[in-house]
C-alpha cells in the first residue's frame, strides 16, 4: 500500500470519528436550544447585543448541552440499542469506547462553565452547568427509566437557555426569562409526547415507562391538551413584564390557539389527526414565538 493510500485511510477514519463524536452531541437539539436564547438575550438587552457576547454565550451554550447530551448518550447505550430509532448511534454500534464518551461529555461541560465564566459572567455559567446537571442526573439517571413523568420534571433542562442568555446580558434574572423558562417547561410535555405516541413500540421494548406506555394514548392525548391549554395564557403573560409588544401578543395569541386546536383535533379525532402533526407544529411554534418577542423588540420596541 502506498503511502498515499495509507494517509487517505487514515484521514478517512479520522473523518469518521469526528462525525461518530459530533453525532452523540445531538446537533439538532443543540440547534433548537441556541433558537430560544437569542431572542432571551435580545429582550433582555431591548435591541441587539454585543456580537462578541452573543457568540460566546452560543459557544458556551452549545458545548454544554453537548456534553449533556453525549453523557446521555454514554448512559442510555443499553436502551438504545432496543430501540429502532436509536440503533444506529455510535455507541451502539461501537463506533466509540464508552469510556471515551464520557469522558468526551464531561470535558465539553467543564470547558462550557469555564469558557462561559470567562467571556460572560458567573450567573450563565452557573446556570448552564445547572441545566447539565439536571439534564444528566435529574431526567437521564433517576426519572427516564423510573417515571411516567419522566419528560415533565426531566424535560426542564431544555428550559434553561433562555435564562442563560438573559444572564449573560444583564448578570442577573428578572420575570421575563422566568416566564420564557415556564413556556418550555409547559410545551416540552405535548411536543414530546406527541413523538412519544409515534414511537411508543420502541419504548416498551426498552421498557422505559414514557406516558403512552405506562398510562395509555387515550390519557397521553388528554394530558396533551391540558397542557396546550395552559401554554396559550402563559405565553401572553409574557406580555405583563413589559418587554414585548402587540406584535409578540397577537403572534403567540394565534399561534398558541393553533396548537390548542390541533390538540383538541389530536385528543377529539386522533384517527384523523396524527400526533406527528402536533410535534411537527410544535417544533415551529416554539421558534415562532421566540424569533417574535426578537423581532418586537429589536424592530418595534
């Protein structure tokens, strides 16, 4: 073998390493977290922020929920590899050692406080190492395997960024990012369950109690749209702390009551209107009412 062929191969699998360790960090959900705190950051400032402060606070952000969820990935590698949806990921297929995920995890989160303290201030990283935390011992080690309520308590993790982003700004909390902690904490359980009800098989052949599984789809839709239903007025209440406008009212108004009615449709006719239709809508809701309260303020305010 030439010399040639050798360092292509080698790049090759250097190549495909990369993308194994990539992978176990969850990109898209990484993607979906940063969406929620820059608009945080941009209400908080009550136009654009520093660019400098804006790309440290993602930098940080990214890093620690990657680590966050690399370790979840290290961790669930057994239950994964039950399921049909998870089967191919790198752990399962043994495409890195354990050890090395862990590691790799644990290693991003720490560089994450740490880069996070340096180029913002204490009270972001405190909270992004909080969101890890939580995400890693609260929902994957105790609740996922334990609890039907595993997504409602576990799924507060995701609720952090918003707050991450207002403290990186101001160097401390208010109302608002509290409230936009609230909206993602009430609209994690229907947009969750919505998928779980799609992909309910895998978890009972995992055995991981998820609400379809252990309570029905009859009580997963009901509990969807008691949930929709207490999202609609919780995001208007945004509106009483004084930092977004008539434009992020009326958008989060009709698009909260979209989401009610495909719940209603999902709980009332779920023959005829599929849970994937609510998870997709949620995924583009929550954008909605985040780049919204953005736009408000930077454009209108």
């Amino acid at each position: 073998m030439t010399a040639l062929a050798v360092a292509l191969r080698e790049s090759s699998r250097a190549s495909a390493t990369i993308r194994s360790y990539v992978a176990i960090t969850k990109p898209r959900i990484i993607l979906l977290l940063l969406a929620t705190t820059v608009p945080a950051m941009v209400v908080a400032e009550g136009g654009w922020p520093s660019t400098a402060l804006v790309i440290a606070t993602l930098v940080g952000g990214a890093a620690s929920a990657a680590g966050a969820n690399a370790v979840n990935c290290w961790y669930d590698r057994d239950i994964d590899a039950l399921m049909s949806r998870t089967q191919s990921r790198p752990l399962v297929r043994g495409e890195i050692p354990p050890l090395n995920a862990f590691l790799f995890g644990l290693a991003l989160a720490v560089g994450a406080f740490a880069f996070l303290w340096a180029t913002t201030n204490l009270l972001a990283a405190v909270l992004a190492w909080a969101a890890f935390l939580f995400y890693v011992f609260i929902y994957t080690v105790w609740l996922k395997r334990r609890s039907s309520q595993n997504i409602v308590i576990g799924g507060a993790a995701g609720a952090f960024p918003p707050m991450v982003g207002w403290a990186a700004v101001t160097g401390e909390l208010a109302w608002a990012p509290v409230i936009m902690f609230a909206i993602i904490f009430f609209w994690t359980p229907p947009h969750f369950w919505a998928l779980a009800l799609r992909i309910a098989p895998d978890y009972r052949d995992a055995s991981v109690p998820m609400l379809p599984v252990q309570a029905g789809e009859v009580t997963t839709r009901r509990q969807i749209l008691a949930y929709s239903i207490v999202l609609l007025p919780l995001t208007l209440s945004l509106l009483l702390t004084g930092t977004v406008g008539w434009l992020y009212g009326a958008v989060a108004g009709a698009a909260g009551l979209g989401f009610v009615a495909i719940a209603f449709g999902l709980w009332r006719w779920p023959e005829r209107v599929p849970s994937m239709r609510l998870y997709t809508y949620s995924l583009a809701y929550l954008a909605a009412i985040f780049i919204v309260m953005a736009i408000d303020v930077a454009i209108l305010g």
